[in-house]
C-alpha cells in the first residue's frame, strides 16, 4: 500500500549488575591502625610489659582483619544472590490484578493467573513512556502514537525442560480502539482466526488478542502443541478474569459485507497514507476482478471537521503533483485526485471522512465508495 509520504525487533534491556557494598575506608583500615599504633606504644613501655602489650596488639589486628573478611564474604553473597532467581518471593503464574480501579501486575496485586504446566522464569517487568524503547526498539513510535500506557511482560517455562518457555507482553492501551490499531497493523503473516474475542488470532508459535484497553501477546520458543494449549487456557482465563465491556469497535462494522476481507481491517492512529492530519482511520481490503482496492473512513467530531480534512487531503494530493478528475458516481461532495496510476477518491457523509486508496481500477473504485457512501447514510441519514 503505498504512502504518499512517510515497522519490529525486539530489544532486551540489559541486566544491570550491582557491585559488593564498599566497605568504608576507615573500617578497611581500623586494623592497620590499630596494629601499628600498638607497635609504637611498645617502645615506651617498660620491658617487663611490652610482652603482653604486644600480644594485646597482635589480637587487636587479627580481630580487625577477620572483621574485614567477613564484610567482603557477605557482599559476595550479596552479590551473587541477585542473579538468582527465587521462585519464594516469585510465585508460580503471574500476578494479576483484576479490578476495574487497579491495572494489571500492580503493587498489590488481588488476584492471580498463571500458564498451565509452567512456572516464571523471569520477575515481572513494566515499561512505560519513557522507557518502552528499550523493551520493543523499533517499535515504540507506533505503541506512543495509539495511547500507550503501560507494558507488563515475563517469562514463564516448563519445569522439566528449561528450553521450553514464553514470553507474555500485556499493553495498557488506554481504550479497546487504541488496543485495535496496534493488533490491527502488526498482523502476522499466515495466522489462524480464534474465537477468544472480538479480535484474536494465533500463528504457529504465538498468540494474538485484544481484550478491552489490552492488547496482549503471547510468545513461545518453539512450536509445541503444550506450549500453545497454555497460551489458549491462561488467555481465556485472563477474558474471564478481567471482563471488559466492550467486545466490537462500531466503526469496524461500517464497511459493506459484500467481497470484503474481515481480516484485513486495520486502523492507522496517525499520518494514514503519509498525511501527517490524517488519523483514526480504519481501512479494509476488498476483492475484485481486479484484484484488492482499499477502502477508509474515519468519524471525525462533527460533519464540519470532516468536510475540512477531506479539503486539506485533496490539497496535499495537489500537492504532490496528484490533479482531479471527473467523477461518475452520482454524488456530489465526492473528489477524484489522478496521482502516482491510481486513483484516490474522497467524499464526507455526516461526520465521516471516507474514501478509496490508490486504487487502479477507477470504475470498480467508484462502486466501492457509492456503496460505502449508502452504508454511512444509514447510519447519518444523509444520502
């Protein structure tokens, strides 16, 4: 799909190790001083005392270093203990909270989930904002763009075979339209439609889904039939335990049936087909002679907002050197802009911005938006 102007690794934030405590100098050095202040004071002694006041400085140093020993040992400790992983202070499954006025994997969370047959691998991490990056990099531009506000993720494995592990991401997107986009436009290639939600789908080692303001992934090392049934029963769990109100974005039910592909729905938060003023816009794919033509629309806040980014649209194709053409399709508010050997056609009905994308065929396109035009009419009452 072509933009007349302007997608995913992963990148793992680096452990970061923490030195033994430093042990103050004065503590490191008390022995010394001692010793060698005793040593000093034995000069002045008389000699039928300087036996026993060396012997008194000679158990004062070795006190003094065994001190010192015993310090260095327990930061050792310390330090290596930070490496591994306590399955005590984590328990098995992830912690979920599971009110409506509380986010996931809060500080206390209330209730929990956990993946079938398999225990944590990693602790729980959060990423926000400012430091999503360095979880997604590459990524992180279009998570920001659509809302985000949170990511939770971890590791979970099987007991018995360490090389048999998933990585779960839970994305706080604010609202199920934002949670959408981001499902909508990192769509895998070869997926197999679920029946989890409203949106939801799994490839052969992943699985895919929106849930309310969630958008969840769920990654697995390998192909494995196991792996794959505890992704299924912890995802149902987390539906059951997290009820949202919301199952079905309206919007996604305004485009005609006929010849459309239902999978390919996606919406663009932001610069749809590289117009930086163009976002909220859902689009679809159908099927014609042909071949695909795609169709948009985007519900504005009233039909005057609409009719003005449908202008400032068509000027930016002009723009780019795209000049407008006449148009068959029988209504009027309709533009036609020739630009790059497709067509862009673009029309308002109510507060709906709507249109075809670089569609080849003018004739077929044509068609596509009369009919959108009829589907938005029943909804505005314009026709």
């Amino acid at each position: 799909m072509p933009e007349y102007k302007t997608s995913h690794n992963r990148v793992e934030p680096k452990q970061r190790a923490h030195p033994p405590p430093k042990v103050p100098p004065s503590v490191m050095a008390g022995g010394l001083v001692a010793g060698l202040a005793s040593e000093l004071k034995t000069d002045s002694i008389p000699c039928g005392r300087r036996l026993s006041a060396a012997c008194s400085g000679n158990l004062q140093t070795f006190l003094s270093i065994a001190v010192l020993l015993l310090l260095v040992i327990t930061g050792t400790l310390i330090f290596l203990k930070q490496f591994r992983y306590d399955p005590s202070i984590f328990p098995s499954g992830m912690m979920l909270s599971i009110t409506s006025s509380q986010p996931l994997l809060d500080e206390k969370p209330e209730s929990a989930l956990s993946f079938k047959n398999m225990v944590p691998l990693s602790p729980p991490e959060i990423f926000r904002d400012d430091n999503l990056s360095e979880k997604i990099d590459g990524k992180a531009d279009l998570y920001l763009s659509a809302g985000f506000k949170k990511l939770t993720c971890q590791r979970f494995k099987k007991p018995d075979d360490p090389d048999s592990w998933l990585e779960l991401f839970i994305y706080d997107m604010g609202d199920i339209i934002n949670a959408f986009a981001v499902y909508s436009l990192q769509k895998r290639e070869g997926f197999t439609p679920l029946e989890l939600s409203g949106y939801s789908y799994k490839t052969e080692n992943a699985l895919f889904f929106v849930h309310g303001n969630y958008y969840i992934e769920i990654t697995s090392s390998k192909v494995s039939g196991s792996l794959m049934d505890s992704m299924l029963s912890f995802s149902k769990d987390f539906i059951k335990m997290t009820g949202a109100v919301e199952k079905i974005i309206p919007d996604t039910n305004l485009f005609t049936a006929e010849n459309l592909d239902e999978n390919s729905i996606v919406l663009f938060p932001s610069n749809a087909f590289g117009f930086d003023r163009l976002n909220m816009v859902f689009a679809a794919d159908y099927k014609t002679k042909e071949g695909k033509i795609k169709v948009f629309l985007s519900r504005r806040k009233n039909k005057a907002e609409a009719a003005e980014l449908a202008k400032s649209y068509v000027d930016f194709l002009s723009s780019l050197g795209g000049r407008e053409t006449k148009s068959d399709t029988g209504f009027g508010n309709i533009r036609i802009i020739e630009i790059m050997d497709a067509y862009e056609l673009i029309f308002t009905n109510g507060p709906f911005l709507a249109g075809i994308h670089s569609a080849e065929n003018l004739k077929e396109a044509e068609k596509l938006a009369s009919a959108l035009n009829i589907k938005l009419g029943e909804k505005t009452g314009v026709k």
